[in-house]
C-alpha cells in the first residue's frame, strides 16, 4: 500500500478537510491511501507573506511526522508552495507543491496559462514563484474572483460563476490556453469550470492542484525517484 499526505498548511477546517479527502479518495488509483491532515497551530488561511511565515514551522513539523509514520510522499495542500525549499531540506521523501506541479503542468498543456485564485494580495507570491519556477513567460495572467479562502464553501454557485467569468476573460483577454485553479480550496471545481467553458465553446484544459499533486506524487514513486540533495542539501547539525 503507498501511503500519501495531503497537508493542509492551517488550523482545522472541517469542510475543507472533507472535499480535498473526497476529491483524494476520488482521484487517487487502487493501491494509495491519501491522508488528509491539518496543523495544530498556524494560520486559519494563508493569503499572505505573513501567513506564509506563521505556518512554516507547523509545516516542518508536519513533513517530519508523515515521514516517520511511512508516508512515502506528502504533497502541501495550498497554491503559494510555503515551506516547501526546508520542508524538502528536513524530508527524505518526495514534498510536492500546488503551485509548482500545477504550473509546470499548465506549461506543458499549452503555450499560455492563466491561473484563477481568490484575491489579489496573493498574486506577488505567486508571480514569486513562477520566477523561481522559470515559468513568468508561459503565465499569460493571474486572476482572482475576489472571495477569501475561508468564504469558499459559502456560496458554491457564485463562486463557480466567478471562475468561469474570469477564466472566459483570461481566455479572450489575456491569450490563456490553459486554465490552472490558483488554490486548493477550490478543490473539486476543476471538472464543472472545464465543462462550463468547454459548453461555452471554450476548449481549454482545467487543472485542479489537488489532482495533480497526487498524479505527480504516484508518478515520482513508481519511478522512484526524489529531489536532488545537491539542489536540496539536508540541514548541517547545529543548535536551533
């Protein structure tokens, strides 16, 4: 049995733990067990720098416990990666990010993509990460649909409204040919977005970070293969 975590890099959210565990139960083949796991302290949500900082040592904290309970990868359930560069430092099994396995998924889907996220403070970290990534020049736009994280399971048919009208923007205005989710709390809506833009006459692919996490993740462990310890050295032994 491989055994994968999905960890999402805040405090309890009930909901939010029973759709991504759904959409793991859903997506994930025969074989893999996904556990779906929460911090014991950090933030509520993550839309910012700040946030980012208050959650990386529940994450560190949470890497090292789903390595020594077996997991053979555990993926960090949210879009701005945080963490992720010492989480793969501390880790001797594969850690994968939202952001960076859904972006170089977009890339390879179309020339150009845009990414769909919740509000606008969290685009720098983003654009970020895309330079890191060596991606700026696939991103044909970063969107948001003006909805805070802990919002989204409010109003289920607005929220997939505001996904298709700036996704059609993007498409028409921006040049997009590839549609990515720009966070995991949008778990479960790729498939609806797709088939209403397709409906649409918007043939575009629609990538859900939560899918594609677990994809890469079985991927990596088939293959066997990690990240690179010249890339990610382990942390030299010293007080901390």
């Amino acid at each position: 049995m491989t055994k994968l975590v999905m960890l999402l890099p805040i405090l309890k959210f009930e909901e939010l733990e029973r759709r991504t565990a759904q959409e793991c139960e859903s997506i994930a083949r025969e074989g893999v067990q996904v556990q779906v796991v929460s911090l014991e302290e950090g933030p509520a949500s993550i839309e910012c720098e700040y946030d980012v900082v208050a959650a990386e040592p529940g994450i560190l904290r949470a890497v090292k416990d789903a390595e020594k309970s077996g997991a053979d990868a555990c993926m960090i359930s949210c879009f701005g990666d945080p963490g992720i560069d010492a989480a793969r430092e501390v880790a001797g099994i594969p850690i994968i990010g939202a952001a960076e396995t859904s972006m170089h998924l977009a890339s390879m889907l179309g020339q150009r993509f845009s990414i769909i996220t919740v509000l606008p403070q969290v685009k720098p970290r983003m654009w970020n990460r895309a330079r890191i990534y060596g991606l700026t020049c696939k991103i044909a736009s970063i969107r948001d649909i003006q909805m805070p994280v802990l919002e989204l399971d409010k109003n289920w048919k607005k929220i997939e409204q505001r996904l298709f009208e700036e996704s059609k923007t993007a498409i028409e205005r921006d040049g997009a040919q590839v549609i990515t989710l720009g966070c995991t709390g949008m778990v479960g809506m790729a498939a609806s977005l797709q088939r209403d833009l397709w409906e649409a006459s918007y043939r575009v692919p629609v990538i859900d970070p939560v899918h594609a996490m677990i994809k890469y993740a079985e991927g990596l462990i088939d293959m066997k293969l990690s990240y690179s310890r010249i890339t990610y050295p382990l942390p030299p032994a010293k007080k901390r």
